[in-house]
C-alpha cells in the first residue's frame, strides 16, 4: 500500500489511506502579527474551500489557533468528524459543529477511522504567555478572538495501516516515542535531541513540521519562521532547514529527510528498495493529482 501525503503549511498534514482523506492540524488562516493578543480572527474560507474540498477525519494535537481554528470551519462543509481534547470539543461545539462529529479523546485512547488504528499519545508544549493550561472561554464568540483558543492537553498520533506507521510528533520531549515508518517532527532542536528520538522511532522517512511563517500571506514559497535566540551572530535567525536536514542525516544515516511542497502530492512507498538497504526512492511526486 502506498500513502499520498500533502503538507498544508505550519504543522498540518493530509495523509490519503485506505480510501479516507485524514487531516492533522489544518491552518490555513494567515492572521496577521498583532491579532495574536488583539482582534478577532474569522477562518478564511476561501483558501480552505480551495485547497481541502474534502476530509474524512481531523486530528487536532491541542487546541491553540494555529491547530485548531480552522477545523470546526472544514468539518461544517465537509461533515469532518474531529478527533480531540476536551477544550478542543468544547471549541468545536461552540462554532455549532454538531455532536456526532465530535470525538473526544485522551492520551492512552486508541480508536479505529476505517482500517487506520490511531494511538494518541501524550505531548510536551513549551509555556506560551497568554495560551496557558485553561479552560475554554464559556462567553467564546465566532470569530474568535486567538488567545480564546487555549490548551488542555497536547497530543502525538501514531496512525497504523496495513503495517505501515506515521508518527506525528508534536512533543517537545522525546521521551516515549514509538517505532514508526515515516516521522512528522519539530524542525528546532538540538542534535542530541533528534539522537534519542530517531533512535526510538527509527524512521525510513522524517518531514519537518511548523517551521513556515504563518503571519505571511500562503504562497507557494514560505518563509521560516524564527527560531529561538541563540548564543552568536546574529542572535535570532530564521530556522534553517538545510541544518535540519543534516542533523535528522547525522542522528539516522539511513533514513531519508522530505521537505515538501507545500500542496504538492507526494506517495509514499516505504518499503521501496528496501532489500538494498536504502530507502533514497520511497517517495515521488504525485504530478497527477
């Protein structure tokens, strides 16, 4: 069986399998700088009638705007059930998506879409001021304004099908990570850190995640966001995927790093030429779709 993929900017993901469309994280929506403490957001619509026409199932790892906000506007148009914490629900419902297309879940669950086992596994989110541990705004109003998208519980997924594993990791630890065929994971970390995470998960293929900068109009060439401040010249800088892609080479020789396209259709073979050892072709792109 071979997987299509698509990277939807910031930390979403499509995965095409086993005939359903499953999303991870959709954010399409492009507020702008100041709107993070200030203003109200409404989806923008058109770009997700646009680039998602259809989905099966959302997995939501926590309920901040840049993974949550657009999800209650996506399963309304496609009848989407949404799979996610408590503040996520509690999100979705207020946007009026109905309850049978709400699926709450906790780290430990495990649950079947179709033939794709989906194990939610705890996650580590770094303290942001203002997006704290928090109940949702009861007097929550449409649209929303951003810092009224507050977390509960931050998960990782690990989807199985037909002996093929996608982990999302969307943890800041690496601690606990599964064995997995292809590795979604943060694009800002130490070389010891992708160490002990590719060690655990040994990968065939690893794709960054949430590294473009979403207060930038959606193009076909994204920018990096900034990576944290370090010791150097200059102090801050945009993250480097060069960098990125180097040290997932030096933590697992043997695994291939994907940077994809954004919107591009990419399948995945992860068993190709597995009996020489090398899995340098086990995705192409999908020009057909």
């Amino acid at each position: 069986m071979t997987i299509n993929l698509r990277w939807l900017g910031n930390a979403g993901f499509e995965f095409k399998m086993d005939g359903l469309t499953v999303i991870v994280d959709p954010f399409l929506t492009r507020p702008k700088a100041h709107q993070v403490y200030f203003g109200r957001v409404a989806p923008d619509q058109a770009a997700l009638q646009k680039h998602i026409p259809r989905c099966d199932h959302i997995l939501v790892t926590h309920a901040h705007f840049d993974h949550c906000m657009d999800a209650p506007e996506i399963a309304l148009r496609t009848d989407a059930i949404v799979h996610g914490s408590a503040n996520t629900c509690a999100i979705l419902s207020a946007a009026g998506v109905p309850l049978n297309q709400i699926h709450s879940i906790s780290a430990g669950d495990s649950f079947y879409i179709g033939n794709i086992r989906v194990s939610v596994l705890p996650a580590a989110h770094p303290w942001l001021p203002g997006y704290y541990y928090a109940k949702p705004n009861p007097a929550m109003k449409f649209p929303a304004r951003l810092r009224d998208y507050r977390m509960d519980a931050c998960y990782s997924y690990l989807l199985e099908c037909e002996g093929r594993r996608i982990l999302i990791w969307s943890s800041t630890s690496s601690a606990g990570a599964p064995r997995a065929d292809l590795l979604t994971c943060r694009a800002v970390s130490s070389q010891g850190w992708y160490a002990e995470l590719l060690g655990q998960v040994k990968p065939k293929v690893v794709i960054p995640q949430h590294w473009d900068d979403f207060f930038q109009p959606l193009s076909a060439n994204p920018r990096p966001f900034f990576a944290s401040p370090r010791l150097g010249f200059p102090p801050i800088a945009r993250i480097d995927l060069g960098e990125f892609e180097s040290r997932i080479i030096k933590a697992s020789p043997g695994c291939r790093v994907l940077l994809p396209e954004i919107f591009r259709f990419y399948e995945i073979d992860f068993f190709a030429n597995s009996d020489k050892g090398t899995h340098r072709q086990c995705f192409r792109v999908d020009k057909h779709r």
